[in-house]
C-alpha cells in the first residue's frame, strides 16, 4: 500500500497545524471530501479527533462555533465559504461562545478572502492562527498553507508546504514573483498519482498534468507568489477570465460585489464570441428584493472605481441561487459550459452539487441566447 498520502498528512498535521497528542481536532467535512481522510488522519499524530454530524447551520448559524466550545476542540477548519458566509451575516461567535482552547481555525475548499480573515479575528476570536490551505483531491493533501512560524497575511496563503516544489509560471513557462500565473509543481510528492484506470499508455494521465509543462505538474490553479513567500490562488485556470488578452482572476470580482450588502452571493463567468470577438463578461448576483436595474448599475459603478473599467461586467443577472459543490466550491466552469450549451449532466456530477436545481436558471438563459431573435 502507497503510504504517500499519509506521509503528506502527517507532515501538514504535525508542522503545519502543530497538532500533537494534546490537541482536540476537528474539521466539517462530508465523507466524499478530501478534508474527510485527513480529519482522520489526525489520528496519526496521537490528536483526538472530533466528528460532527448534521447542519452546521441549525438550530443557530453558529452552531460549529457552539460545537468547537463545547468539545474544547484546539484545532478546527471548516471550508471558506462557511466563514465568508458567517462575515457576511455579521455573526459574532465571541459574543457567545469561549472557545479558550481554539488555537488554529483552518481554512479551505475555495480562496478565502481578507475581508473573512479579518472578520475571524474581529468577531471570533483575536489569538489564534488563521490557517488558509489550498491543495487538490488529486493527492490529497495541501500544496500551500499556513504554518505556526509564519505571519497571517490576509488574502494571502502563507506559505508553500514543506517539501512542495511549488512555482509559478508565466505563459512562457518560466516561474515569476508578485504576477499571476500558473501554479505548478516541479518535484514529485509522495501522493502525487502515477497512473490512470483503463489509460493505456498514459496518454490521459500526461495530457491531464505534464501536458502544457513537459515534466512539470500543472495542478489548474491560477496563483501569485509574492516576494515574501506567500500564495494568492486566483481561482481555476479554465475558469480565470480573460478580457482583451488580459487574466483577471474570479476572486477579485466576488471581493467587490459581495460586499455590498445586498448581495449575498455571486458568480462571474466569461462567455468567449466563436467569431473571435472580445466575448462578454456575465456577473450572477443572489440579490433577495434588490431592483435588478438598481443593482446593476451600482455594481458597475463599484467594479469601475475599486477594480478598473476593464472589470465592468457586460451583463448582471439576478439569480435565486449560486451552484456550488458539496465543499462550497463555485461551479464557475461549469456554469459556463452550460451556458455555451453544454447539458449539465456532461460537465458536473450531479450527486457532488449542493444545490442542483440551481444549474436550471442557466440552462434556460442557454437555450434563449441560443434562441433566433425575432423581428
């Protein structure tokens, strides 16, 4: 049996979280999660590890907050989106709960933004580690994260994990500082795979990481690597926008439009002209009660003045829900699969969307912008 992956698990665990025998662990996670095996892993390192079954949600928004007190978990995570939505509803979990023994909170599955951070250390708690990761299902495990010997910069991930080549490439191939790029890994890890099922040859398995860098990992995440060694991760590379040849990551929009108060999510994807045009930038809002018309033009307005002129979304279209994993994750590129017509069975597992009856309102705007107009 490989034993890559717990190799990398009790790396993270051990020197990244500093969890050892007298710590309490937790993390939210289903059974399908990555999150779900190193939860367990935790195990590895002696940590006594706490399960949480049921809504993290109900009967109070807070109630993983009122767990972590209850249990005196030390180190906890939860995915992103769970603490984007906390600062979003203004919680304050300090106000009610202790929590005097949580010494880590992590955090993963999406980017998490500095506003959520911030907001952990305002309203939750202001003496612990804030630990944002980013890694992949793929090995398992974190290619960035945080670490007890590391500033929390936030916005930023910070730093790369112990024994991850991690780099950054620009379109030429060639690893840059404080620029978006492409993620990449240059020296194998121990859970890396090293083969697919029924791929003779391996042709699938080269084209889908070595295919673009030969003899380079490229995990599909567009990222910066800043001059003092920390990680900003942009979002997926087949869902990074680009606008007149210029790459403007996702996170940048959902930073400016999910802070108006109105807007309680947000999805943003570019839809490129076959005739070889510049294609349109689309913005979906969850906005219960906003004026569309209203909205919109604020939201111009506000991606003008804190982003560019560039940013400015072609269109803004009010939506009931965002799709969105089980993890939390946007489900950027397929949203923009199915709007360029694409059924949505074919371009995301169904049984892994939180929410998928929410894909309906895209393929109805599909079939209309597919619709002969009429005179």
């Amino acid at each position: 049996v490989d034993g890559g992956i717990l190799l990398e698990h009790a790396k993270a665990l051990r020197y990244h979280f500093d969890l050892d025998a007298d710590d309490r662990f937790f993390w939210y996670t289903t059974t399908g999660w990555m999150m779900w095996n190193f939860c367990v892993s935790g195990l590895v390192v002696g940590a006594t590890v706490a399960l949480f079954d049921g809504n993290p949600s109900a009967p109070r928004a807070d109630r993983l907050f009122a767990f972590m007190d209850e249990h005196a978990i030390t180190v906890a995570g939860v995915g992103a989106a769970y603490l984007v939505a906390g600062a979003k509803a203004g919680l304050v979990p300090r106000a009610d709960h202790d929590l005097a023994a949580l010494e880590t909170l992590g955090a993963t599955g999406s980017p998490l933004p500095g506003s959520a951070a911030e907001w952990v250390y305002r309203d939750v708690k202001d003496d612990l580690l804030v630990a944002s990761f980013s890694g992949g299902t793929d090995v398992c495990t974190g290619f960035v994260g945080a670490s007890p010997l590391h500033p929390v910069w936030p916005g930023e991930i910070s730093c790369r994990c112990l024994g991850v080549a991690l780099e950054v490439y620009d379109e030429t191939g060639h690893p840059v500082r404080d620029v978006e790029g492409e993620l990449v890994v240059t020296q194998p890890m121990p859970s890396m795979p090293v083969e697919f099922v029924n791929d003779p040859g391996d042709v699938r398995y080269r084209a889908a990481y070595y295919g673009r860098y030969p003899g380079v990992w490229v995990h599909g995440d567009r990222a910066t690597l800043t001059d003092h060694g920390s990680v900003v991760i942009s979002g997926r590379s087949d869902g990074t926008l680009n606008r007149g040849g210029v790459r403007m990551g996702t996170a940048e929009f959902y930073n400016v439009v999910e802070a108006l108060p109105e807007v309680t999510d947000s999805l943003v994807v570019h839809l490129e002209d076959p005739g070889g045009g510049p294609g349109e930038l689309w913005l979906f809002v969850v906005a219960p009660g906003a004026d569309p018309e209203e909205l919109a033009a604020r939201i111009r307005s506000e991606v003008r003045t804190r982003l560019s002129p560039r940013h400015v979304p072609d269109q803004v279209v009010v939506v009931d829900a965002v799709p969105r994993t089980l993890t939390g994750k946007k489900l950027e590129v397929p949203v923009k699969r199915v709007l360029a017509g694409a059924d949505p069975a074919t371009v995301a597992s169904l049984s892994s969307v939180a929410n998928p009856e929410s894909l309906d309102a895209f393929v109805a705007l599909a079939a209309a912008r597919r619709a002969p107009a009429r005179d």
